[in-house]
C-alpha cells in the first residue's frame, strides 16, 4: 500500500533558492559595511485637531532627516510630549475664584 503512494508523488529534487545579483551574503540582514542613507518615508499624517499632539507628530518629521542611531532621541522626545498631553487629560480642571460657594 506504500508502494502505491510513493509511486503517485515524484521524486522531485526542491528547487535551489536564487541568489541576488549581487552574489551570495549580500541580501537583507546580511549587514553591509555601510549604512544606507537617510531616506524619508513619505507618510501623511492625518491632523488630530489638538494643536499640542499635531506639533509632536509632526516632530517624527525630524527622524526622516537622521541616521537610524539619531531617531531615538527624536521618538523619546514625541514620546514623552504625547504622555504629557495625555497625563493633562486626566488632571482636575482648575475652580475659578467664585465656583467654590458654599
């Protein structure tokens, strides 16, 4: 009974994987002596109509323009203005001089 699934599927060899033109070693996650330069991405950012949040979005603008070792500075900074921003959602709205009557 093997015999007749083995005899039904052919004994094809798997098909080597193609190598780029630029030869074996040089493919993605290989790491290349040197950097590849900075390149912006192109997004569009949609506006979130809080002028503060739309300033810190737009300051990942600034990672376009750095080598990949320089965007951390620029994420922790959008990082943090973007937690204050949501850490002044959560605050108690200041009383005005004559809201606290008794």
């Amino acid at each position: 009974m093997t015999d007749e699934v083995s005899a039904s599927v052919p004994d094809v060899p798997p098909e080597p994987v193609a190598q780029s033109a630029a030869g074996p070693g040089s493919g993605p996650g290989t790491g290349s002596a040197e950097p590849a330069g900075a390149a912006p991405l192109g997004l569009v950012r949609t506006p979130t109509g809080h002028p503060g949040v739309d300033a810190h979005l737009e300051r990942l603008a600034d990672a376009d323009h750095l080598a990949a070792d320089g965007h951390v500075e620029v994420y922790e900074d959008v990082h943090r203005g973007l937690r204050e921003a949501l850490t002044a959602l959560d605050a108690q709205p200041v009383p005005g001089p004559y809201e606290n009557r008794s």
